[in-house]
C-alpha cells in the first residue's frame, strides 16, 4: 500500500532508521510539569488566622530567583478571581482589596513551601484560594487549590479534637507527678529503713557511736 510504501527503506538504512524512533523516547520522557500540592480544604472561624498550606515538586533546581508563586482567590458564586498574594525573591503584598495588610508569607523556597496565611478571616473571605508556582525552566503544570471555609464557631470535630489533645496534657502530667510521688516515697522509704537498721546495729554495737 502506500502507507507500507512510504516507510519502505533502502536496505543499507534500516539501522539508521532504528536509531531515529529509539532516539525520540527519552525526549518524550523529559517532558513534564511542576506539581503544586495544598491542603484541598481548610476551615477558619471567623477573626482567626487561616493558615493555606501549598508545596511544590520539580524536576528544576530550586532557587530564590527562578522561582515565582502567586496567589488569587475566587469567591463563591460568580464572583470575579482576584489577586491576593505574589512572591519572587521577596514577599510583594497587594496594595488594594479584600486582601490588604491581610496577608502573611509563610513559604520557604528553598523547601519548596508556597503557604501564605490569611489573617483575622471573614466571611467574604469564602471561596477558592489559588497557587500558581513556576520555577523556570519548569513553568507547565496545574495550579493547586485551597477551598477556605469561614465558620462562626469550631465544629464539633475541632473541639472534639482541642479537648482531646488538653485531657491528654493533663493525664499525662498527672501520670507525671504520680511518678515523682511514688519515686519520693520509696526513696524516702529506703532512707528510714536504712536509717532503723543502722540504729538496731548500733544497739548491738555500742563502738559504732
């Protein structure tokens, strides 16, 4: 046929066209994106902080100068994405917005850590928070997302977990303190048996005075 026909070679070429397609898989290989990874979905009650983890993955080697993050947000509805956030070499925080004074770099570059923390959170600040990371040459890849859920008080999970971790706390350092009592007590224990038998010996002994 003639597709056959166009990938007929001259007998002296079938090696060099051996090496072409062997040739072509390592480049296809190379080829990849920048992988952004956040936290999916965080939950703030209003007035607090809202810390918005995001790390980064390359296959580029990672410096202050090849690397830029920046940061939008789309509130809920149909609501228009704005800019929140962007660093390169240096934090450069929004001058205007929802956003102003209200943003605090929280990243460390050369850990591959994008996160920024929103402070004292409101209900506007509802929505999708989005990191953009590029790090030349590696600047293809999706961008991560952080769904910020502003709540008026924490959800019973939340508390479940702060009274758990504060009942363990003082368990623990009453488990502590009982050991310290016990250990006082038998040491004090030895002493007084220790302190009886040196005296019956003495009784028997009168040299030992």
């Amino acid at each position: 046929s003639s597709f056959s026909g166009a990938l007929r070679q001259p007998a002296g070429s079938s090696q060099c066209v051996k090496c072409r397609c062997v040739s072509l898989a390592p480049e296809v290989l190379q080829v990849s994106g920048i992988k952004v990874l956040t936290a999916g979905e965080v939950e703030a009650v209003n007035g607090t902080d809202a810390w918005l983890k995001c790390t980064f993955e390359t296959s580029e080697p990672v410096s202050e100068l090849s690397v830029t993050v920046s940061w939008t947000f789309r509130p809920l509805g149909q609501g228009k994405e704005e800019s929140v956030f962007y660093y390169h070499q240096k934090p450069y925080p929004i001058s205007e917005g929802r956003f102003r004074k209200r943003v605090d770099w929280s990243g460390n570059i050369m850990a591959k850590d994008a996160s920024i923390t929103i402070r004292d959170v409101k209900f506007s600040y509802n929505g999708t928070f989005i990191c953009q990371v590029k790090n030349l040459p590696d600047v293809h890849g999706l961008a991560g997302e952080v769904r910020l859920k502003v709540v008026a008080s924490a959800s019973y999970s939340e508390i479940s977990i702060l009274a758990a971790a504060i009942g363990g706390g003082i368990l623990l350092m009453l488990i502590i303190l009982l050991i310290v009592v016990v250990v006082k007590h038998r040491r004090k224990k030895r002493e007084e048996v220790a302190e009886l038998e040196f005296q019956q010996r003495a009784r028997k002994d009168p040299t030992m005075w």
